[in-house]
C-alpha cells in the first residue's frame, strides 16, 4: 500500500509515500488517501488530521502516464458527479475526486504538512486542506498548464477564494512556481518552516487543537466554512445554531472551569 496512517492520541497523520513518483497520484493511492480521511472523519476518536508526503515531495499531481491511457471520448467517465450533488453529507457518497480526497466535506480540521512540490493536482490537494504549513524550499504552482490538463480538484474554486481573482488566474493561467516565502505572502500558506520541518510544525499544531473542546472547535470551523456566499442575516442565523449546540455540549461546562480558576490571563497550558 502507498497510503498509511500514524496515530499519536487523537491526531492521526495520513502519509502518501510514492516517493518514487514524487508522489504522483495514481488511482490507487487516490482510493487508499479517499478511504483514509473517510475513516478519519468516521472516528470518534480523532480530532485532526495532518496531511504529509513521504520522501521530500507533498505531491507533484497527476500521474501523467495513467493520465495518458485515459479514454479520451470520455476520460474518468466512472468519477462523474450526480447532477443533483448527492445527498450533501460529507462526500462519501459520491465518486471521490481525480486525486482522491478533494470532493469529501469534512467535519474535522487537516493540516497540510508540505515538502517539495505541491504542483498541479498536488497544489489542489494542498488547498483543500484547512490550512497549510510549508517548508522554505517547498513550492506550488499549475505545472499540468505545460500539457493541457485542466484542473479538476477544486482548485479553480478554492485559489480564487483564498487569494482572490486577479492573482488566482494569474497563478493558474501562468503556471509558474510560487514558492513558500511568497505563498505565506499571498495568505496560500499560514507557516514556512526550514527544510523538513513541515511535518513536525503540523502536528504540534494538530495536537494544540485536539486540546480543545471538538464540539466547539468543529461548530466554529463548519460556521467559518460554509458562511462565506450567504448574505448576513442569514449567516448570522446559520451561525447561532450552529454555535448554540456547541456552547450546550462545551461552553458552560468550559465557562465554569474558567470560574473555578483555570486559563487565566491567556494561558492555554492548564484548561482541563
């Protein structure tokens, strides 16, 4: 298998090693990385997930030569989505994406952990993650522009949104490399960290999380997400339900420990 998962208390580090390939995706590290966030998601006992390339390479995208033997009539036939959108869980139901994971919906944060490229579907499955930490020598970039291979991942969704139009297109229509330093500029990265250290910032990070209340954290992350094409009233309407449930299940409780002495002035060390 291409695909395994290290488990350290409730964070769970999924690692797609095809170092060979630069960690290319081919169909079948596409399935095992798709059924591994699905099992992740499914688990009441994981609470944040890293994403990490083994070998120095995030993903360098597509595996061209299976991308070459496609039926060109009507290439990838069998990941078409219903036209309905299914039943709008959290994308298990449907054909998961080219490179795997991009079509899921997540309850649950993943961070990426980047080395290397990052490039083409690579750069795609980088953006789909909540955020990104990358190393100083890791890059992103459209590099499947070079062959005509659109992007089919959600990255002409998420780059715009991220970055805004203007520089998205120029990103995407240019196909150049955007190494880290700039990434961190454009707001395409939230870390850079020295040469293989990715790894180690995005778990330590996905273990700050994993101390905090789920419900809470969960309720805030899903508001964050899905408010950001509603108009307000209804936005701030999806949001006090939202966060309503989490303050019954986390809040009080929470607001009694700090009553009782604990988390003052800031302090995030002692707050169980």
């Amino acid at each position: 298998m291409s695909v395994r998962i290290e488990k350290d208390g409730s964070v769970w580090t999924i690692i797609h090693s095809r170092p060979e390939a630069r960690n290319a995706m081919d169909p079948t590290s596409a399935d095992e990385v798709t059924a591994a966030f699905l099992e992740f998601d499914d688990d009441p006992s994981a609470s944040v997930a890293v994403f990490w390339g083994e070998g120095g390479s995030f993903c360098s995208g597509w595996d061209l030569k299976y991308v070459s033997t496609l039926d060109k009539q009507y290439p990838l036939k069998e990941l078409d989505i219903p036209q309905d959108g299914g039943n709008r869980g959290n994308g298990g139901d449907i054909p998961r994406g080219p490179l795997g994971p991009s079509r899921l919906e997540l309850d649950k944060p993943v961070i990426a952990a980047v080395s290397g490229p990052a490039v083409a579907g690579g750069m795609e499955l980088a953006l789909w993650c909540d955020f990104r930490v990358m190393e100083s020598t890791a890059y992103l970039g459209v590099y499947c522009r070079r062959w005509g291979v659109p992007l089919i991942d959600g990255g002409t969704i998420r780059l715009p949104r991220i970055v805004g139009q203007g520089r998205a297109l120029e990103i995407i229509l240019t196909g150049r490399q955007v190494m880290a330093e700039e990434c961190e500029r454009l707001g395409l990265c939230e870390y850079v960290v020295e040469e293989g250290g990715s790894r180690d910032k995005a778990e330590a990070l996905a273990a700050e999380i994993a101390r905090f209340p789920q419900t809470c954290v969960r309720a805030d992350r899903r508001s964050a997400i899905n408010h950001r094409d509603m108009n307000m009233r209804d936005a701030l309407i999806s949001e006090w339900y939202n966060g309503r449930e989490a303050l019954v299940k986390d809040g009080v409780d929470g607001a009694g420990r700090f009553s009782g002495g604990l988390g003052r002035h800031g302090d995030f060390k002692d707050i169980d």
